[in-house]
C-alpha cells in the first residue's frame, strides 16, 4: 500500500476543479421556488396522515354512538334521534343519488371523474417515487 | 466552525433550516463540478449540470434514507445527469485479464520523485493526469481526492467492485509510467 500512499499525497497535491465564486449563492437562490415545489408535494401527503387518525376515532365515536346504550352518552341526543331523524335522511339522500345515477350521463361523468382522480393519483405517486434516477 | 457530520446539516435541512444546506453545497461543490467536468468537458454545462444536482438532491433530501453516504448519494445523481446530458456510454467492464501489468519499479519511481521539490511534484503528477482519459481520470478523482471506497465508487458508476479495483490499479500503473518516463526525460 505504500505506492498507493505515494500516488495519493501526490495526487492530492493537485486542486479539485472548482465552479465559479457565486456557486452557493446561485444554488441557494434557486432553492426557493425548489423549497415552493416540494411544499406543495408534501402537503398533499401530510395532509391525508393528519386527518386519517382522526377521520377513524369520528368513525370509531359514531359507531360507538350509534350502538351503544350506555347511561353515560344519555346527554347526547340519542339513538333515537339516529333513527327518527338522520337515518331517515340519509336513506332519502341516497335514494335522490340513485335516481341520478338512473341517468347514463350523470354516471358516464361520474365514471369520467373516478379515472381521471385516479390517474391523477398513480402520476403523483410515480413522479414522487422517479425523482431519483 | 468545524464542519459537523453530512446527516448533520440534512436534519437540520429537513427540520426546516434551510439555509444549513448551504453548507452541504459548499463542502461538496469541487468534486460535483470535478464529476461533471470530467464527463461533459465543458465548464459552463459542467457548471449547469452541478447546479441542478444540487437542487434535485434537495429536493429529493427527505428519500435519501441514510444507508449510503450523502456523498455517495449526491455523486451518484451528478454521475447519472452528466451521462444522460452527453448520452454518453458508461464505463463499461472490464476483465481482468484485458491488460498488461508492467513491472514498474514503482518504489524506485516513488522515492526519486519525493526528492524533488514540492511544487514540481505537483506539476509532474499533473501533466501525468493529462495523459488519462475522461473515464481514468474520473476514477482517480473519486478515488483519492473524493476520498471514496471501491464500494462507494462501485455504487455510483455501477460499476462492479472487481472492475474499480481493476480500473483502479492499471491507472495506478499508468501514472507509475507517466512519472518514470518524465524521471528519465529529466535526468537524461
């Protein structure tokens, strides 16, 4: 190895290329509308992991809510009120959105909508994933 | 300041301090520019090409998952748009019994050269780097002044182990026979 440590302090003697004086400056510039770009990319992301949590413990709460029969849930407005009330609507709601599906175009535009967020999906996703080579 | 750790500065970028960055573009922009250099051979798109590794490392920064060193990373993506901007080959593999090892006294060669002063020196092993092609002199650079390992290289040319070390040991022999050839030049 010795030969090898010969070459090496030689060849160390010898500067690396360098770029111009305002390199760093012009990197860290252009870092912002990078920094811009990548914000928008995270949000979309962050955004989703934020509310999963508590999109489920809603979920978890209604469900509780709506089976449970517990003394200490008697202040809220009741199961009762589920059936009389919010489910009964529900079921209407539904059943105005199966009357619009009835027609072919409300449900080709729907289908047309289902594609293109899904496609939308799998290019972000891939994009994000090529970023590096 | 001393220099902290690489992982160091990414944290802090990561954490939101952007402007720790600055100081990872400082500390690696000679040998990105010196990767680009040698494979585009052209300042101003060497220049080009450094930039937008460095933003693209940016902005990429929250994949890169510490298993490799940053250098290697960023290397890695330098190497990759050099060779894309050129369209040119890779290094390609060689087998190991595709040359010659001359015998060299290489000692010999060593201990002339260390008698001479310092700044000959330094320009002999440069007129010798000259006589390199591109790809050796890449080789070289990201061997001993990047400082990088076979594996390190291996990983950013995609090269393999063996190969580098192959490649590694006929540029040795070569400048060995570059520095020899300018001893005698001298003496005679």
């Amino acid at each position: 190895m010795e030969e090898n440590d010969f070459l090496r302090k030689l060849i160390q003697q010898s500067p690396l290329d360098s770029p111009s004086d305002d390199f760093v400056d012009r990197v860290m510039i252009n870092l912002k509308p990078a920094q811009e770009q990548v914000g928008v990319k995270k949000s979309f992301f962050l955004y989703v992991k934020a509310v999963l949590p508590y999109a489920l413990l809603t979920l978890l709460f209604a469900v509780v809510y709506a089976t449970s029969d517990l003394p200490i849930l008697n202040w809220l407005p009741g199961v009762e009120y589920l059936q009389n009330s919010l489910f009964p609507y529900l079921g209407s709601l539904l059943a105005e959105l199966k009357n619009a599906f009835a027609s072919k175009y409300v449900s080709f535009g729907f289908l047309i909508g289902i594609s293109a967020g899904l496609l939308f999906l799998i290019d972000r996703f891939f994009s994000r994933r090529s970023t590096i080579q | 300041m001393k220099y902290q750790d690489d992982n160091y500065y990414i944290d802090r970028v990561l954490g939101g301090n952007v402007s720790a960055y600055a100081l990872l573009v400082a500390k690696h922009k000679n040998l990105v520019f010196s990767i680009a250099l040698k494979i585009l051979n052209n300042r101003e798109d060497a220049e080009e090409i450094a930039q937008d590794c460095f933003l693209k490392a940016f902005q990429a920064l929250n994949t890169f998952e510490k298993k490799s060193k940053f250098s290697t990373w960023l290397y890695r993506i330098v190497y990759n748009a050099a060779i894309s901007k050129t369209r040119k080959k890779r290094l390609e593999l060689i087998p190991m019994d595709n040359y010659v090892v001359n015998n060299y006294t290489e000692n010999h060669v060593a201990a002339e050269v260390d008698e001479i002063d310092p700044e000959e020196q330094k320009a002999m092993i440069e007129r010798a780097m000259e006589q390199l092609t591109d790809d050796e002199s890449l080789l070289i650079t990201l061997f001993y002044k990047g400082e990088n390992s076979i594996e390190d290289i291996s990983n950013i040319t995609g090269l393999s182990m063996s190969n580098v070390k192959v490649r590694l040991h006929r540029i040795r022999k070569k400048l060995h026979n570059e520095l020899a050839l300018m001893m005698n030049r001298a003496l005679n």
